[in-house]
C-alpha cells in the first residue's frame, strides 16, 4: 500500500478551548480522520506536521498518538514509521473472535440489568443502522455510486460501533472495558477495507435480537446472540 504524507488535513481540524484537554481534543478530531476518510491506513502520521497545522505544541499530539495507538487505529515501527493502521480481513477476523469472548463477560455481568438509558442508546444507533442498510441497497452498483457507498458504509461503521460500545461501557470491569474498545475499533477500522461487504442485513437482524434479549432480561438468549455473530463471514479472512 502506498503511504501517504499527513499533508491534506489543513483547515478541517480544530481543538478549540472546551472541557477537554488539548490532547484529548486532538485525540478525538484525529480519530475522526480516520473514521471518515480524511487519513487513511498506512498514511504516516508526523507530530511535527501536525504540531505545526494545530498551532500548539507536539506534546499533546504526541498524548493522542498515543492513545491512538493504544486502541489499535494507529501503529508505528521505532525509528521507522508512525502510520494509520492497516488492518488486513484476517485480523478483522481475529479480533472479532476475541470481541465475542469479551462480550459474553460483559452480559454475564450486566445483562440481565441493563438501564433503560442504554437500551434507548442502543435502539438509537440500531435505528441508524438498519436506515442505513436499507438506503445502501437501494443504491446502485456502479462507479458513479462508489462515493455514496463509501460513506453509507462509514455510517454503518460508525452506527454499529456505537450500538455495541453502548453496551460495553455499562461494564465495571476498566481491564474489560478497555480490550473491548480496541477491539471494537479494529474490527471497524478494517471493515471499512474489506474486500466485499460483510451481511449487514443480517447484522441488523442480530442487533434487533439482542435488543429484545436485552429487553426481556434474557441473558440466554443475549449468548446466543454473541455466538451466532462469532460466525460471521468476514470477506477475504477465509482459510
């Protein structure tokens, strides 16, 4: 893959005063390159570059690299690179098994006892997904679609994400919490390099279960769940 310079982010970046520190201001809009596309895997990340575009020093930039790097979105080599990461199917796949295992700890500890906060958040960000499915079908499959397909499946990514991080953060578990979250994040960084689409009509239809699982206190049923999705098909991790 060809790597790309971190030229290009000027004038969409900001990390204005707000509650948050600057490092986490910067975590946060860097993090969102990479969601929608405006740093894409395997482009280098430089703290200098981006020090001198944000107008502030390279210590925060270098707090958000880090933590970057801590949820698995960003890798670096020492003395070599710093970079977006490439996620390959296979590790898509890899760290979708080692979600599953970690989401069965999570409704062994809150499952039966969910908020009715969550659930709304929830029912929320699957409303926005299954939207999103069904608008994606209707579009064609022609080149002159290809950038609406493209975000359709960054809202996807992100609407899942959102759905699943829900119910991972009512975990007390921080250990627990946090090997969620990079795996959750891997799993949606390398979703949006797939080969070929993964069966987001059946991955709707999963949300839908386990939210009436959820619903009805039915912790059964939310493994059950869980384990049907350890078998889904990631394109281009087979073998």
């Amino acid at each position: 893959m060809t790597e790309r310079s971190t030229a290009g982010l000027g004038g969409t970046m900001s990390v204005g005063a707000s509650r948050l520190t600057v490092g986490d201001s910067v975590y946060r809009e860097l993090l969102s390159a990479i969601y929608d596309g405006r740093l894409e895997p395997g482009q280098r990340l430089n703290d200098v570059a981006l020090a001198n575009e944000l107008g502030i020093s390279r210590t925060p930039v270098r707090e958000a690299i880090q933590q970057l790097r801590a949820i698995g979105v960003v890798e670096s080599e020492p003395n070599r690179f710093t970079r977006v990461a490439v996620v390959t199917p296979a590790q898509v796949r890899q760290h979708l098994v080692v979600w599953v295992a970690l989401m069965h700890a999570v409704i062994d500890e809150v499952g039966s006892a969910l908020p009715k906060g969550v659930l709304r958040r929830m029912e929320t960000q699957h409303r926005q997904f299954s939207r999103a499915v069904e608008e994606l079908r209707k579009l064609g499959s022609g080149d002159e679609q290809l950038e609406q397909r493209i975000e359709k499946a960054r809202g996807l990514a992100t609407a899942n994400f959102g759905f699943f991080a829900a119910l991972s953060e009512t975990s007390a578990n921080p250990p627990l919490r946090d090997a969620l979250e990079r795996a959750q994040h891997v799993i949606s960084l390398g979703s949006l390099s797939l080969p070929e689409w993964v069966d987001v009509a059946g991955l709707a239809e999963s949300q839908a279960r386990l939210l009436e699982a959820l619903h009805e206190g039915d912790s059964a049923g939310a493994h059950a769940v869980l384990d049907a999705l350890r078998q889904l098909v990631v394109p281009g991790a087979e073998g």
